[in-house]
C-alpha cells in the first residue's frame, strides 16, 4: 500500500474516533495531537514531506486506546506497532 494512502486511511480512522484534523501549514516538521477547547485536534502540516506528515500521524495516534477495538488495515497496525515499541 502506498504512503499516500496508508496516511489518508490513518486520517480517516482519526475522523472516525471523533478528532478534528485540520491541514495547516506548519514550517514543514511540525504536526501533532492536542485539545483545544475540550476538542482533539491533528494537525497535519502540509509544509512537511509525505513522509514526515505519515510519521508525525502514527506518533499521535499510537497511544490511543480507542484503536484496539477498531480495524486497522495490517501495513497500518504493523506501522502503529513499531512507533508504540520506539516511544513506550
């Protein structure tokens, strides 16, 4: 599975668990989870590389609880394994 979709599915799944994601430019490393009045919000920052945006999303959604119960195609679970192992 491509990059490009393996981030569009991860948005996706995001959206699904009830977080506003919001594209904004951001300088290109920035990116992240955070609440904002009372609201989760990912920013995607669309001034970073594929990659980068692919990693900054797997590292804010990994410690999430609510994704065990919910399916995650297998390139994407495999993805969210090795970023909880890395950051415990």
């Amino acid at each position: 599975m491509e990059l490009s979709a393996r981030l569009e599915a991860l948005l996706t799944l995001a959206e699904q668990i009830g977080i506003d994601v919001r594209a904004e430019p951001m300088g290109g490393a920035g990116g992240g989870l955070c609440r904002l009045r009372g609201q989760r919000v990912l920013f995607v920052d669309t001034g970073a590389d594929l990659e980068t945006r692919y990693e900054k999303t797997l590292a804010a959604l990994a410690p999430l609880p609510e994704l065990e119960d919910r399916f995650i195609l297998p390139e994407i679970r495999r993805d969210l394994e090795i970023i909880r192992q890395e950051f415990p």
